[in-house]
C-alpha cells in the first residue's frame, strides 16, 4: 500500500506542475491575443469622435472630392475637334476600297 499512495502521490505533484504550465500558456495566449488585436484592447474601449471633428473630416473630404470632380470633368468639357477628311481623300479610300473587293471577288 505505500508504494500506492507514492504513486498517487507523485501523479498529484504532476498535476499541479501541469496546471501551473497551463495557466502560463492561458497568460501567453491572451498576451498574444491583445497583440493581434492592436491597440483597441489596451485602450478599453472603442474611440470616439466629436461632432464638430466629424464635421470637419467630411467638409475636408468633400472639399477633396470637389478638386477631383474639377480636375476630371475640365477633360470632359472640352469638345473634341472634328475629323474632317477632304473629297479628294474619301475619292481614295473609295477606289481602294473597290479594288479590295475586287481582288476578294477574284480569289472566290
């Protein structure tokens, strides 16, 4: 029987070390946790902005939304100049044209 209660003995000394490890790993993994998370779970809580600030912010971000606007439709106001090709081009492109479908009626 004394070699029983040893035994017992030495499994209960195994498993406090064993808790002991566990609770150091708990401590490691939440350490790792608040890591990922960032600054959030230091701070304690969630930010938050005053009126005037978040008033601010979108003035700004319309006013940079204005000079874009202004800058990219400048290049849709400007009329394209129209393409014009003489008579005695279009006469040209016509004859070669003809002569094109005439090869192609040829080689059928």
């Amino acid at each position: 029987m004394t070699n029983l209660s040893s035994v017992v003995s030495q499994l209960r000394n195994e498993r406090t070390q064993v808790q002991g490890q566990l609770e150091r790993l708990d401590q490691a993994i939440s350490l790792l946790r608040n890591l990922r998370n960032g600054s959030r779970s230091t701070r304690g809580g969630t930010r938050t902005m005053s009126a005037s600030a978040r008033k601010r912010i979108a003035a700004a971000q319309k006013a940079r939304w204005a000079k874009w606007h202004e800058q990219h439709d400048q290049n849709k106001r400007k009329p394209t100049p129209k393409r014009v090709v003489s008579i005695a081009s279009r006469r040209k492109m016509a004859a070669a044209q003809r002569a094109r479908w005439a090869n192609r009626k040829k080689a059928a």
